[in-house]
C-alpha cells in the first residue's frame, strides 16, 4: 500500500494542510508537542481502529473551533488500484467514506487501508506484565483473520461463567456437577484461542529475529516462542483441548479456593529474549525499543504475506534511546514498504540518505525548503 496524499482540517493542533510523502522513508521531524504524533495518528484512523493514543473521537477536533467538525482525506493505493476515503469526526463520532460510498461506521474502513504502529506506549509490550503481550498477539491475529475476535468473545464469556460459579460453588455445592459443562466449553474454545497464538508465533519468530539482528547490526539474536499455562510447551495443537481439560481437572481445588480460572490462553505470555536472556529483566532500554521495533516490523511483514501488499508503517518517536548504527539501519535499510517516521533531533534527519523530509512546527506542517535541517 502506499499513501499518495493525506489533507486534513480542524484536526487536533494542525492547521489545514495537505501531506505528500514520498514511496518510502518519509521522516517528520519537529520539536515535542508541535503535531508531529498527530499526523500518524491521522493516518492511522483510516485502518479503521481508534486512536493508538487512547484518545476519544471527541479530542481528535482542534480545540476552539467553532464548527466542531474535522475532516480527514486520504488518497491511496490499495488493493490493485487508487483508492480515496474520507473521515468527518463530529460531536464525537465518526463518519467514514470510501471511493465515495459512505459507510455505516468508520470501523467498516477495516480492510481497506492497512496500517502497523509503533508509538512509545508499546515498549509496555516488553516492560510489562503478560497481558499485553496477549493483547498484541490477539490485534495482530485479528487484523489478518478478523473472526479471530468472535473466537476471543466466546472464550472470554466462557470464562466469566466459570469463574462466577467457581465463587458460588463454596456457598452453594450442589452446583459443583455443572462446572464440567463449562470445563469443556472453555477447552474448546481455549484450544482454537491457543492454536491460532502458536500459529502466529510461528509466522512471526524468523522475521522478527531477522529484523532484530539487522537493527543491532548483527550483534544481539532476539527470539520468541508462545508460554502456555493450560498444556506443555511440546504439545501438538490437536492436544490442546484435551491438555485443557486435564489441566482444568487437576487445578479445580486451587480455582475452588481462588475464586476464579487459574490457567487457560487468559495467562499464557509470549517470551521474548536477547541472546537467551529475558529481554524485559536483562534488555537495556535501547534493546527494549529494539525488540518491540523488531515485533512491529515483523508485524508488518506477516500482514503482507496474507494480503498480497506491504501495509503502510508508522514509527512515532522511535529514535530515542537507539545509537546511531540503529537510527542508520531504520532511516536506510528498510525497504520495500512506505514508511513515516517522527524525531525531536535534527541529527536524526542527516542519516537519510534518500526519502521525503517534513517538518512540523506549532501546528503547521512544512516541506521542501522549511523542513530542511
């Protein structure tokens, strides 16, 4: 895919203006909280998700403006031919069209215009505890086969009835026949939850290793592999309901005790390490960047093979804490997919070698001879 324009209107800080970046490193450079992150962000509202930020639609329209209403045009190729979709964000909703057509919501822009995005609230991916490492896999699952998230629904609501009688149980015993009934239903469903994960790990360990050694310059080896809680680490995915259930069965006093489901897909982790070591204990901050820079970009690389076309990439602030063999190899190795970048340093800019150079300054975005360093 690739972006040949983005205008935008009343957007955030941003005053009107019209970006057209070029087919493949695009750097936006500006001092810190000039709008740089904001247009990624615009860019990003048109895979059809929210904010990267966690913003509400209501944050996204420039404050003071009278009418209330940005817009949000962008003009790409997609799918083997030029397309064009506009967002109005109004009264703190979205209204979406597509090659003219409007649709029912924004979200139904899904498939249309993909997108990968790195931004700063991601090294949670390494720093903190499981869950979000979960929650990447699951988004990532979901964007290359969305009825992934009907499979994440059924088991998160089988979960919730068995935890519920697991803390009626003690009071009410008779209901302890009934727990095998939702024990199945949660392998069930747990199992497909599982395979899909593994699956992607799959698909994702090769081209994340290999970006990660490209980036430290083929010093640090990174590697990843799925932890599952409910079934060994050796088992087939054709033994994953039935590990499930035995798994269910042998900790049914501790659940009992603890008042909900102790193992199962909802606490399995994704390990990640430099060189054998744990990458969140052991990894300095740089390689911590690097690590979840290398997953993004690994990302990136799977949704091309399941579409057919190299999704746009968006690194907001990713320079920081990276040396200059890793800003180098960012700025001028990555090839093959059209690519925005943002930095604060104007040093960051001087290593690129060939791309569209934009500068952001309060609110107004500058090219050509104004964005030069």
């Amino acid at each position: 895919m690739r972006i040949w324009e983005l205008e935008f209107e009343n957007y955030r800080n941003l005053y009107p203006g019209c970006l057209r970046p070029e087919e493949g490193v695009n750097v936006i450079w500006g001092s810190n909280a000039q709008g740089k992150t904001n247009l990624l962000e615009a860019i990003w509202l048109f895979t059809g998700g929210h904010s990267f930020r966690g913003s509400r639609d209501a944050d996204l329209v420039r404050l003071g403006e009278e009418a209330g209403c940005a817009c949000l045009s962008l003009s790409f190729s997609g799918g083997g031919r030029q397309q064009k979709a506009e967002i109005k964000i109004q009264n703190g909703r979205r209204a979406a069209t597509l090659n003219g057509i409007g649709k029912k919501t924004a979200s139904s822009l899904v498939g249309a215009f993909c997108a990968v995005v790195f931004s700063p609230e991601h090294l949670s991916l390494v720093k903190d505890g499981p869950s979000e490492r979960r929650a990447f896999l699951d988004s990532a699952i979901c964007q290359i086969r969305p009825s992934y998230a009907g499979l994440l629904n059924h088991y998160s609501r089988a979960l919730q009835q068995r935890n519920s009688l697991l803390k009626d149980i003690p009071r009410h015993r008779e209901l302890l026949d009934t727990l095998e009934i939702w024990d199945e239903r949660l392998a069930g469903f747990g199992a497909a939850v599982m395979e899909e994960r593994a699956r992607y790990v799959e698909k994702l360990r090769p081209e994340a290793a290999e970006i990660y050694l490209g980036i430290s310059r083929q010093k640090e080896n990174l590697d990843l592999s799925y932890q599952m809680t409910a079934a060994p680490q050796e088992a087939k995915p054709g033994e994953y309901r039935q590990a499930i259930l035995e798994t269910l069965r042998r900790s049914r006093r501790e659940d009992l005790g603890a008042g909900f489901t102790t193992s199962g897909p909802h606490r399995d982790d994704l390990m990640l390490t430099i060189n054998g070591a744990a990458a969140r204990v052991f990894g300095s901050q740089g390689q911590q960047r690097s690590v979840v820079l290398a997953l993004k970009l690994a990302e990136a690389s799977v949704l091309e093979e399941i579409i057919g076309e190299p999704p746009v990439v968006l690194l907001d602030d990713v320079m920081s804490e990276l040396d200059t063999g890793r800003q180098e190899y960012l700025l001028n190795h990555l090839q093959g997919r059209q690519i925005f970048i943002t930095c604060c340093d104007p040093g960051n800019v001087r290593l690129l070698e060939q791309g569209g150079i934009f500068r952001v300054q309060e609110g107004m975005l500058l090219e050509g001879a104004g964005a030069s360093v």
